[in-house]
C-alpha cells in the first residue's frame, strides 16, 4: 500500500478537507484590533479579514499564538483550514511545545460553534491522533499531538483510550519498553503543569492537589513530604 493511501492517512485528508467546507467564507470581525508596534502591521491585519487567502507563516503564527483578540473563536475560524495543515505538517514549533497550540483552540470555546463546525473540529483532532499512532515516524511527535488534543478538548482519558484501542504495530511503539520513561516523564510533566490548576478550579480535595504535587517529588522529597501516604510526623 502506499504510504499515503493508508486507512488512517485517508480519514486525515477527508478531516482536513471537512474543515476547509466547513471554515470557508470565515473571518475576523471587521472591528478587530491589534497592536501595530507589537503585533504586526495593518495591513497584515486587514489580511484576517478577508476569507480565504492563503496567509504568511509569521502571520499565521501571530494569528493563531495572540492570547488577547477581542474574537479569539472568530480568528481560529478564519486560519482553521490553512492551520491544520501547518499542524499536520510539523510546519508549526510553539516556543512552550504543542500544548499552547491546545490552549489556543480552547480559547476559541470551539466547541459551543454551530455543530458542523465543532463536528469538524473533533473529527481532525481525532483523526490526526490515529494518524499519529499509525505513523512510525510523525511529522509531530505522539507526546505532543497527545497533549495538544487533551488541552483543546479539556480531557485526556479520551485520547489514552484511543491509543489503547489502537491495533497498528506502531502505536504500540509508543508502549515499548525503550520508550516507557520518557512517555512517562512527558505524562507527568503534563499533570504538573495543568491537572492541579484544573482540578482547583473544580473545587477537587486538597488531598488529591497533593497527591499530583508529589507526582513530580523524588526520592526523600516524596517519602517524607507530609502529605505522602502513611507518612510519620
């Protein structure tokens, strides 16, 4: 089979099709403002509010990275179609690894869009992780595709599930034993970063912030920190 005709390379395209019908006509709102010292130039601008043409990297980086548009959701709909490619691609490198890509989808609240569009949304996210799991040597690494899907859709048990699930003797690479410490290190440096923030913000026990804080304690660190199971004062 060609390399680019496989089941799971073909799901991507049509993916990456869908969300180029469903993101067609899109852009800015007409009164969106930047910074022209720090952001970029008007016209560059003036690019995000007409739909469809093709963007310039540096643009299309600012567009998607800029944490401070009046209309977040409004700009990632209009370079959706060009940024998932990119994506795809491994054309795009956030300075703080794909995760800020996650977070970047999520301040677009995409998944309160009209239902086509949010449809279109999770079948990319889906169907570029079974690509990614299917792929010997992706174009983005699985840790970071993993923690981008988990951020855009504020979940990770869904996408662990998709890998468990997934029959393809590459995804099981992901499980070798050769692997195993650095796919464990990246996991837990993603509990750390972000699990205890979110679990707070859901008013989740004291106890179990702890028990995440000490994910990331070694040795006597862990073992005689108070709140270590067991522990004697």
């Amino acid at each position: 089979m060609n390399h680019d005709d496989t089941p799971s390379r073909l799901r991507l395209e049509r993916a990456l099709d869908r969300l180029g019908f469903a993101f067609r006509g899109m852009t800015a709102r007409s009164d969106e403002i930047q910074c022209a010292c720090h952001w970029g130039s008007e016209e560059e601008l003036a690019r995000l509010k007409v739909p469809d043409v093709v963007l310039a990297p540096g643009l299309l980086g600012r567009a998607w990275a800029t944490p401070d548009w009046n209309d977040h959701g409004a700009v990632l709909r209009r370079i959706l179609p060009q940024f998932a490619r990119a994506l795809v691609g491994g054309l795009v490198e956030p300075v703080s690894g794909m995760a800020e890509v996650g977070r970047s989808f999520a301040r677009g609240h995409w998944r309160q869009w009209p239902a086509r569009q949010g449809a279109a949304v999770w079948e990319f996210l889906r169907a570029w992780w079974a690509h990614t799991l299917a792929e010997p040597d992706p174009a983005v690494p699985a840790y970071e595709v993993l923690a981008l899907c988990a951020e855009a859709s504020g979940a990770l048990g869904p996408w662990l599930a998709a890998w468990e699930a997934a029959d393809h003797p590459a995804a099981d690479q992901w499980d070798a034993w050769d692997d195993e410490d650095a796919l464990r290190a990246e996991l837990t440096a993603w509990l750390l970063r972000h699990a205890a923030v979110r679990l707070a913000a859901y008013g989740a026990p004291e106890e179990l912030l702890h028990r995440i804080r000490l994910i990331g304690l070694t040795g006597p660190a862990r073992w005689e920190d108070p709140h270590w199971p067991d522990h004697r004062y």
